[in-house]
C-alpha cells in the first residue's frame, strides 16, 4: 500500500506539473540538438558512405584499400561541402524570396477571399459559418503583434533561433561523419558497457536483442524515409512547375517534410499545397494538382515506398495518429517527426518482452506436464 501511494502522488505531481517537465526536456533536446542531428545525419548518410567504402576496399591500390573507410568520410564530407554550398548559394535565396512573396501577398489573398464570400448568396452555407468576419478578426491580429515591439522582439528571436538551428545542424553533419568513422569503437564501447552493466549472459543478449532492434527501426525509418522524402519534394515541385504554380520549391518541400509522418503526412500536405494553390492561383490549377498530388501519394505508398524500406514498420493506422497528436501537442513539428519511430521502438521492446514472458509460462507448464508422464512410465514397484 505504501508503494502504491507512492506511485500514485508520482503520478499527480507529473501531471500537475507536466508544462514545467515538457518544457525541461525540450530544454534539454535543444541542448543536445547537434548531437541528434548527427545520429539522425549518420544514418542517413550511412547507405552512401558505406557503398564509397566498398569502392575503396575493392581497388587494387594497398593504400586505398587500407584506409577506405577514411577515404570513404572525406569522399562524403566533400560531397556534403558541395551540397551546402549549392543549397545556400541557390536554393535558400528562392526559397527566402518565396516566403517573403507569399507574406507579402497574404492580405491581397484575404482581401480576394473575403470578396468571394461578400458575393455569396445570403442563404449559403458558408455565410452562416460567419467565415468572412473569422478572417477579419484573424488578419487584423496578425498585423497587430507583427505591428508592436513584441511582435518584432518574437521576430528577432525567431532569427536568432534560426541561426542556431542553421549551426546545430552543420555541427549534426559533422558529428555524423565521426559517428561513421568510429563506428566499430561505439559499438565496441557499448558491447563492453552492457557486458559491464548485466552479469547475466541471458539479460546481456536481450539488452543486445533490444538495442539491435532500435538500431533497425531508427535506420529504416529515417534512412528510407529520407529517401522517399526527396523523391517526393522532387516529384511534388516538378508537378507544381508544370501547372506553373507560385511558389512551387516551398511548396515542393512542405510535401517531402510532410512525408516524414507515415500514413497521414502525405495526405496532410497534398490537402495544404492544393488549398495554398487555390488562394494563389485558381480552381482550375490546384483541382488536377490535387488529383497529380493524391495519385502520385498512392503509387508511392503502394509501390516505391515499400521497395525502398523493403520491411514495413508494421505499424497501426490508430497508433501513428495518437503518436502523432501526442508528439504535435507537447514538442512540436519535431515531436510529429520523432512520434513514430519512438512509438513503433516501444512497440518493439513492449512485444519482445510479452513474448519472451508468455515462452516462460509455456516452458514451464511444458516441465509440469512432463514430469507425471516421466514418473508414469517408471516401472512400479513389486
């Protein structure tokens, strides 16, 4: 009883104080945000460094095939250096322009709905949703905190903020390429540190079980994620530069961001680019962008998208939407990335161990029922 009240006033005191304990550990997470950044990095870079390796291990050249995992890290760090530099030289400029162009274009746009729905008929359905004065009130706020000294101190943080998410990740892609390099002595390091920790031969090869799993999870999730996300912010931005809609590279990388979120992302992001091309541009542009969108996100999650995993998540629908509301409401964007492979390892640990349990129970009612049958068929005697 007494450890059961200690639970239970656990309980209350972490959800009476659930904002501070959210806020301390994003605190955290924004802390060792580089280190994340190049565990996420390495495996995603891990596929192509590791094919690199191979090519250096094969030449015929002693040297070459000595150091090739080395030669193999420097061969992607300068592929990297000329991927970050065509990204900052020609893709950040369009997309900055992009988002100064669209904001600057939001009250134009608002103006144009709310002459829509002036000119609606006074029995619609839309009028009586009071749509018109909702937009009002909204674009009037908008104008307000970006108008007063608040607006433009939250401005300025968010500039600050995004420098140090711009050096987080540059300093991601260089633990990442470490993280490559050394990566026999980490995993040496962690083989010695669980052989440390658990005496038991039994519990060692099940915390090895478990780690192995987590580690396929993770690298199948953003590894092949990751892929499948620039084939859809290619296919997504080339299908908008057909229609010749504005703003297509913005958009073009809302859907390959969005594909991060199984099941619901691509739908989410189809839904919003069509909506964004209706205000931008007209009905006839954004109806067959929207049914390109839906087509093309149905060919990817039917064919190019398991080809690529090659092993599903197995994952349910219901689980990824809690896991994603959970994740959105408490961390952000980032929790709706992370949700899933968090939720899908839990999974994994919580059937391992069920299964491990229920093959105790059966090995041990298997020695209850063997051993009468033993003593029956000993000789009785005389």
């Amino acid at each position: 009883m007494f450890i059961v009240g200690v639970l239970l006033i656990m309980v209350y005191k972490t959800i009476d104080n659930i904002a501070q304990i959210t806020s301390a550990i994003s605190q955290f997470f924004s802390v060792i945000s580089p280190l994340l950044y190049g565990i996420l990095f390495a495996y995603f870079i891990y596929i192509p460094h590791r094919a690199v390796e191979k090519l250096f291990s094969w030449t015929k050249w002693e040297f070459t095939s000595k150091h090739a995992r080395g030669l193999s890290t420097i061969t992607i760090f300068l592929l990297l250096l000329l991927i970050v530099a065509f990204i900052l030289s020609f893709v950040l400029p369009i997309l900055f322009q992009s988002i100064v162009d669209l904001a600057n274009s939001v009250p134009g746009y608002i103006s144009s709905i709310l002459e829509f729905f002036d000119n609606l008929p006074p029995d619609s359905i839309w009028v009586s949703l009071n749509i018109p004065e909702t937009l009002r009130n909204s674009s009037g706020d908008i104008m307000n905190r970006l108008i007063n000294p608040a607006g433009i101190e939250q401005a300025a943080r968010g500039v600050i903020n995004f420098a140090g998410g711009i050096f987080s990740l540059i300093m991601g892609l260089v633990i990442s390429l470490y993280i490559l390099l050394e990566r026999d002595r980490i995993a040496g390091f962690f083989m010695r540190l669980n052989m440390a920790v658990f005496r038991n031969e039994t519990r060692r090869n099940r915390a090895i079980k478990y780690l192995s799993q987590i580690n396929k999870v993770l690298f199948t999730f953003i590894a092949s994620k990751g892929l499948d996300s620039l084939i859809n912010f290619a296919v997504a931005t080339a299908v908008l530069l057909i229609f010749k809609v504005p703003y297509a590279l913005l958009l073009g990388l809302i859907a390959g961001l969005f594909n991060f979120i199984p099941y619901l992302g691509s739908i989410i992001s189809a839904i919003l680019i069509s909506i964004i091309t209706l205000i931008t541009s007209d009905l006839s542009t954004a109806v067959p962008v929207m049914v390109a969108l839906l087509i093309f996100n149905q060919l990817d999650g039917n064919y190019i998208e398991p080809r690529i995993m090659k092993s599903s998540l197995k994952i349910s629908p219901i689980l990824v939407i809690i896991a994603v509301v959970i994740g959105g409401a408490y961390f952000g964007i980032v929790g709706m990335f992370l949700a899933v492979p968090i939720s899908v390892i839990i999974k994994q640990v919580l059937l391992e161990y069920m299964t491990t349990a229920e093959q105790k129970e059966q090995n041990f009612k298997r020695r209850k029922t063997d051993i009468p049958q033993a003593q029956d068929q000993n000789p009785s005697e005389p």
